[in-house]
C-alpha cells in the first residue's frame, strides 16, 4: 500500500489501549526535557510509520519524541502490570519512567504502539526517579535494531534524545529518552495484574484486546481463550529459539518482559555469548544463573505457566479441567522449541534437508565440540561456509581436538552442505559486547562516530564487507569477563 509521510500536524496517535483497557492505563505526562537534542534517529522506521523525518529532527519533533509535546487528542498512559522477577512476584509493577504515548498504523496496515523510556517517574516509579542515561537507551537502540535485522521478532527503536540533565546513578550520567516501537507492550504480566485484581470482566477484555491485536484467528476456536494461549506459547518457542541460534542472551526474562506478540522487549542486561558455554551469564545482577543462555527455554515455559494461571478462569467453569487444558498446551512448548531450534540449526549447517537420524547427531555433537574448545559461536558458522567451499584450514584453527573436529567434518561434508544459505543465515557482524560498550562510552563523551560505525556493521548482519573486519572479530583476551547492568 502507499503509505504519505504524515505532516507534522496530521501526526495523529490512537487511544486503543487507555480506550478499551481504563483500569490498566494511568494518564500521565512526560517530564520535561531541560535541552532536548537528538542523538540518534531510525529514519526508515519512521517511513514506515508514516513520519516525516526532516520534521522530527526540527525542534517540535524532538519535543514529540521525549514527550514533551504531543498532538491533540493524544492521551499518553502510563500501563500497569505485575511481574515475577528473578521467580519472586510483584503484584504492582507498571510503567515506572515509561509512558505509551498511542498507536501508529504502519505501512502494513497494522497497529504500533509508540513508546517512551526514561521519560520521568509515574505513580508506578516505586521511589525511582523515572529517568535513564544515554548509554543503557543507546544499547537498546543497537540491540534491537541488530536483532530486527536479524529476522528476530523485536520491539525496535524511533530515536534516542538526551535530555541535557543528570541522572544519578554511582556517578552523574548524561540523561536520555528512548523512543521505541512494538506491536504492542501487553506482557505476561499484564495478564497477571488483570487476573489479581479478581475483576473477570477486565481479564476477559484484555484477553479480548490481545486476541484482536496478535492472534485473530483465536477468534475463531471452540474456546478462544484456549486458542490465545496455544498461539503464545508458539510464537515465544519460535522466538526463543531464534535468540538461541544467535548467541543471545536476554538477560532479564522476567515474566513482566515476555510479550503475548512473541517480540523481543526490554533490552537491558542483555548480551551476545561468543565463546560457547551455555551456562553464560551477562547480567550482574542474576548470581544464580537463573537467565543463562541456555536455561532460557524452560525459564520460557515457566513464564508461560504463570500466563496459563492467569488464564485458567477463561479455560473452563472447573479448576481442574482448565488445569489438565493449561498443561497440555503448555507441554506443546517444547515440541515447537525444539523444532524451530533443530530446522535452524540445519540452515547454520547448510543441511536443511538433511533426516533426523543423520542430522541430529551431527548437530549434538558440534555443540559438545564448541563447548570443549571455546570456539566462537559466530565466528564458527562463517568459518564452516569456507569449508563448505574447499576451505577447511580457518574453521579447523578453531578445534584443540583437531582429530574429533576431522571425523565430524567429513560427515557433515558428506551431506553436499550448502554455502550460499550458510552465508545468508549466519551473521558476520554481531552486536559484540566490547564494540557495543567503546560505542556507548564514545557517544556518553559525545561522539557518534563509534555508535553509527557499530549500525552500520549490525544492521546489515549478513553482508561481510571491507573495512569492516574487526567488527566481525571475538573481543581481545584483555576486555575480561563481561557484565551488564539495567540501568535502572
């Protein structure tokens, strides 16, 4: 469809969220922004909303993406929800420095929510101040951006604005408004919220308004309510899997941050493993290893659990028909995972029509390879593709055992591996943790350089291209052990 880059003031936001769900919106306003300038800008996202770039880079535009200024009719919200955090549940979490300003249509015909972070405390802030710096919105600018490039299913990035006032965390740090996009912010823990309040008639609408925003064909099932949650814990194992066949590491997977959309949502401790191992953990504040990369699977299923007790009074009259209803679609989980995690493994390995019998074994025993040798989980994959080609020397460097590495090459050459699909399903350029941070300290100092450098590599993942080798290297053995932080 032709989609007219809307004039200033066409800009026009819906109000479906505060309209049909009242009692999970609080009207509220962003605080204002001492000297608003904007750092970094998604002008192909803006297109595809129907936003004219040249105007948000003026004045008013900058004042519409920190919130200060927003059209008539607007009705910015600030959303509750609950959440169990680190297994522990909170019955009142929210929107504590973030506000939904509305709803887009984009190109496509669908609705986008339009969303700040950092934009001051609401009623939901819990003694927070509201506010984020630049470098944790900056990372969440990069991160989606890189994981939408990817094919993975993700809230994107608008723009990131600094704000020219201080937030206090250990030390002063510049502060920032991330301005971000998401087919919707409905959580797992918004059903949670809904579901506590014992009110049946709002759980009922909000699964109501979930249905007609993500899954419409649940509309039409025996038992739509069913049907809602079998197409989540779909699109979640799919997503799941999709972090996983990339290194990704979320970091945070509270329940408060699994999307019924089946996006990616809330960046924040979040990382990219490089060696394998996957008891790899970034964040610093997850001691027990709780979001491990690969614990990420079941700690899915178990957010999903607490989706299903949410759900159970709209599952069936009897408590114990809709636990035995909850149990069998949740069990459906690991099926789809493993499925949607095996037919992209074969794509890595340039052998998608390869049987179970021959292809599960070679994938199982490559893994146990990378973890004994610490190879490079991206790196690997680009490798092999040479070796698909003739050229086996760059990928064998990788291995201590040369002699195992060898007998598992020879079978994995013999099913006729395909380079050409290796290469446009593995990436080259990964947000790699030591690049992401020189551009987050250079852009905090108030250099750009590094950051657009960084875009520019990740948001074409698949095209390796000159100049641009050493984003496509692991980070040097003096970077250390990495940790990352929310920036809470």
């Amino acid at each position: 469809m032709e989609h007219v880059s809307l004039a200033p003031a066409a800009v026009t936001f819906g109000t479906l969220f505060a309209r049909e769900l009242p009692e999970l919106a609080v009207p509220w306003r962003a605080e204002a922004a001492p000297d608003p300038h904007l750092l970094v800008l998604n002008e192909p996202l803006a297109a595809r909303l129907g936003l004219d770039a040249e105007w948000l880079r003026s004045p008013d535009g900058v004042r519409l993406l920190v919130g200060a200024q927003v059209p008539d009719g607007a009705q910015p919200v600030a959303q509750a929800y609950a959440g169990h955090q680190f297994g522990g549940f909170v019955p009142r979490l929210g929107d504590g420095r973030a506000l939904l300003l509305g709803e887009l249509t984009d190109a496509d015909g669908n609705l986008r929510d339009v969303h700040l972070k950092g934009s001051g405390a609401t009623p939901f802030a819990r003694g927070g101040d509201g506010l984020a710096a630049v470098g944790p919105m900056l990372r969440e600018y990069i991160v989606s951006e890189a994981m939408h490039a990817m094919g993975i299913p993700t809230t994107r990035s608008l723009a990131v604005v600094a704000t020219g006032r201080d937030v206090y965390r250990e030390t002063p740090l510049p502060g920032a408004v991330l301005t971000r996009v998401a087919a919707s912010h409905l959580r797992v823990g918004t059903f949670q919220y809904a579901a506590a309040t014992g009110n049946a008639d709002l759980l009922r609408r909000l699964a109501d308004h979930a249905i007609a925003r993500h899954h419409p064909d649940a509309a039409a099932a025996g038992n739509p309510y069913i049907a809602l949650f079998q197409a989540v814990v779909g699109v979640q194992a799919e997503l799941v899997a999709k972090w996983m066949l990339v290194g990704f590491v979320h970091g945070v997977m509270n329940t408060d941050n699994m999307t019924i959309s089946g996006e990616t949502i809330d960046y924040g401790p979040c990382a990219f493993m490089e060696a394998y191992d996957p008891d790899t953990v970034f964040s610093s504040i997850d001691s027990w290893g709780r979001y491990a990369y690969g614990n990420q699977p079941s700690i899915a299923m178990w957010n999903l659990a607490r989706l299903a007790e949410a759900l159970l009074p709209l599952f069936a009259d009897d408590q114990d028909q809709a636990i035995q209803i909850a149990e069998a679609a949740l069990n459906a989980f690991g099926e789809r995972f493993q499925g949607a995690l095996a037919a992209g493994m074969r794509a890595k390995l340039g052998v998608p029509e390869a049987d179970d019998e021959t292809a599960v074994p070679l994938m199982n025993d490559v893994i146990a390879q990378l973890k004994q040798s610490r190879v490079d989980f991206t790196s690997f994959f680009r490798a092999l593709a040479h070796a698909a080609r003739g050229d086996a020397e760059p990928v064998r460097g990788l291995f201590i055992d040369l002699a195992a590495f060898d007998e598992w090459l020879a079978r994995w050459r013999a099913l006729n591996p395909d380079p050409a699909l290796m290469d446009r399903v593995n990436p080259v350029y990964i947000p790699r943790n030591h690049l992401v941070e020189e551009a987050l300290t250079a852009a905090t100092a108030g250099d750009l350089q590094p950051l657009h450098r960084l875009l520019e590599a990740v948001t074409a993942p698949y095209q390796e291209r000159p100049g641009f080798e050493r984003y496509a290297e692991p980070a040097p053995e003096d970077f250390g052990n990495y940790r990352t932080f929310c920036g809470t």
